[in-house]
C-alpha cells in the first residue's frame, strides 16, 4: 500500500518489497515480528517528502525510514529521473 501510494505520488521511480524476520527491542522487551523492507528508489531530492508520506501512512509509532546514498549506471539513473520528475 505504502510503495503504490509512493509511485503514484510519483516521489519514487521503483519499489523493492522483501519479507523478512525481524528481532528488535521494543518498551523494554525484545520483540519478534514478520515484517516487510521496502527499497524505495528516488533522488535525494525526493527524500524527505518520501518519509513524511511513509511516517503519515505506517502502522508502527517508529518506523525505520533509513536513507543509503548509493550511485548507479547512467541509463538507470536516467530513466529514475524520468520517472519522478
């Protein structure tokens, strides 16, 4: 729901959606959950109004909305501006 919404907004170009296992420290106590990761790809440009999107609609209270700089070939990052811009 989060990654449609994001690439109707047009504020990414693609989205990556894997399932994972996580553990994670939660009100004192270690918490077990299924969860999802999404790889969200955009601009830096892009970024904040991306996780303000994402803080709006996630069920959790903290919600990791992680940035990782990353550079890519030429046509890829021509065609991810094309798509968000």
């Amino acid at each position: 729901m989060i990654a449609r919404h994001l690439l109707e907004k047009r504020l990414i170009a693609c989205a990556n959606i894997f399932p994972i296992s996580s553990l994670y420290w939660w009100e004192g106590e270690i918490a077990e959950d299924n969860e999802f990761v999404l790889l969200a790809k955009t601009s830096e440009f892009y970024y904040e109004k991306v996780m303000d999107e994402v803080e709006k609609m996630h069920s959790y209270d903290v919600p990791a909305i992680i940035r990782i700089p990353v550079s890519s070939n030429s046509k890829y990052f021509d065609w991810l501006m094309d798509e968000i811009e």
